[in-house]
C-alpha cells in the first residue's frame, strides 16, 4: 500500500451501483463492501445496538439513589451518555447515507469515524471494568448487597459491555478499512 | 484488497534484502517498513516495555499483604503475569529475527500476533480499570488509605497502563498491516 499516494475513487463506486449492473464488477470479496461499515444496513444496526445498550446502561445507573457517591459508578453515567450521543449521532448519518444510496467512502470520514470509535469504546469499556470491578468488590467480596443496589449495578454494567461489544466491531471495520485501501 | 486470495511472497522482501541494494525499490513509504511491528528494532523496544511494566506491575501488586482479599487486584496479577509470558515470548521471537535478519511477515504469524496482542491488551486494560475504580473507591470516596495500601495499589495500577499503552501500538500495527497487505 501505497500511503504517499492515497486516492480514492467514489465515483467508481457509486458508478458501479447505479448502472444496476455487476457484471464487469470483480468476482472477489471486496473488504471494502462488508456489512457493519458506515453506510450500511449492518452498520445502522450496529449503532442502534450501541445506543440502546448505552442509553439503558445510563438509565439503569442513574435511577440508583446511591449512584454519585462512587466515582466510577459517575463515570459510567458520563460515559455512556457521551456514546449515546455519539452512536445517535453516527446512526442518523448511516440513515441519511442508506436514504440517499451513498456510500461513506471518503477517507476523512473513515479517519473521523474511527478515532471517535477508538475513543468511545475505550471509554465505555474502562467505566464497564471500573464499575464490574466496584460491583463485584461490594456483592462478592464484602457480601454488602443487602445496602446497595447490586442488582441495577450489575445490570448497568452488563449493559455498559454489551455497548462496548457493539462498538468494537464499528472500531475494527473502520480501521480496516482505512488500512486496506 | 482481494481477501479470497491472500497471496504474500516473502521472497521478494527476502530477496531485495539480501543483494543490498534498494535502486528497484520504490520510492513511496510502504507501512510494511514502519518501527513497531515485529522483527523491527521499534518493535522489540516495544515489548520489552510491555514485559518491564507487566512485571513492575505483578511485583509491586504482589507485595501487598492484602491483594488477595480484593477480587480485581488478584485479577490484575493475573493479567499482568500473562503479560509477562506473551510479552517476553514475543521479544525473544522479535530477537532471533533481528539476529537473522529475517522479517515477520507470514499472514499466519501476523494474525496469531494480532489476536494475542488484542487478547492481552484487552484483558490488562481491563485489569487496570477494575484496579483504579477501586483504588479511587478506597482513596477518594471512602477516604479508608491510611488502613490501605494506597500508595502500592495505585502505582501497579499505573504500571498495568503503562504496559497497556505499549502494548496498544503492537496490536494496532500488526492489525493494520494484516489488512493493508
């Protein structure tokens, strides 16, 4: 790979598409038309998990009563409301995306993607750990739970991993993405 | 980049090496070359300091009394001891390389680098969440260090990042070099 020149070719692509025709269209897999990529259905639905296990992780913790007198119990709420913000944000654009049949090739949407990506998921990845760790310091190692409120702490947790799950998938193909063009 | 066909030709690399001379190779930076990935200098350079930190972490963990009765800090030892082993397993591969001259570029061998790479950079960041969450937890919310071993919680603590900030480079070159081949 060639990074001093990096071209990209849109109108190729789109091209391909609206002739409605694939015949002169390469046999192979390409990596650049998997799903789960900004701009397709599979990345639509990869988002829409995102937020809704972040919004539930939010929602989860922040009904506790108890939830601001732990530092990583707040730092969850404010992780998951930064990747709830960011994955709507990424779906509405996937929506336009589909609407419109274009497709989210260009090389700095890619880059932009993936650093906020990157850094989302390593966000909510480390409020999920910090708070699995708090959870079960309190519910297996002190045996406390009958004065706090294991069970929503351990469920906003779950949520919170589940949202990273849904993220890294988004960080990968991104990056991929970016590497092999 | 045409996945069904993953053709890689070592021998080529290998063989523009060996009659030392460079006037056929192509002017443009190829991410192929870069420090960091294995079997380069930058790259032995960076698992020594995942293993001196992984290590630094295990020590300064283990030397408390009372690790064992905190199930994130006994997780952190885990983690930091498969560091370790991957780590120093990996330099000694990164060594023989260098002392004869061969390069590690085999897709098997990358992919089994990226996967490992993903698996303990995962797992020692992991590691070093859950500790801050409750190193914070200890120090901050419940003010309970002059009972606690702050100080030495905080510094492996610290020490498990740091290994994890070198080990994120290796596993993103490895991964972009996977994909861009």
């Amino acid at each position: 790979m060639n990074v001093s020149h990096p071209e990209v070719h849109p109108q190729e692509s789109s091209a391909i598409h609206t002739d409605g025709g694939v015949a002169n269209a390469p046999p192979t897999l390409r990596m650049n038309e998997i799903q789960g990529m900004p701009g397709t259905p599979g990345g639509l639905a990869l988002r829409f998990s995102q937020f809704v296990f972040a919004v539930a992780a939010l929602c989860i913790m922040g009904s506790t009563s108890d939830f601001p007198s732990v530092s990583a119990f707040c730092y969850l709420v404010a992780a998951s409301g930064l990747q709830c913000l960011w994955s709507l944000s990424l779906a509405i654009v996937d929506i336009y995306a589909l609407l419109v049949r274009r497709r989210l090739r260009n090389s700095k949407i890619v880059i932009f993607f993936t650093i906020g990506d990157g850094i989302t998921s390593t966000l909510i990845f480390a409020a999920a750990c910090a708070s699995a760790g708090i959870t079960v310091l309190i519910g297996n190692d002190l045996n406390n739970c009958d004065v706090n409120h294991c069970a929503q702490f351990e469920t906003a947790t779950a949520m919170a991993f589940m949202s990273w799950f849904a993220v890294s998938p988004s960080f990968l193909l991104n990056f991929w993405s970016l590497a092999s063009r």
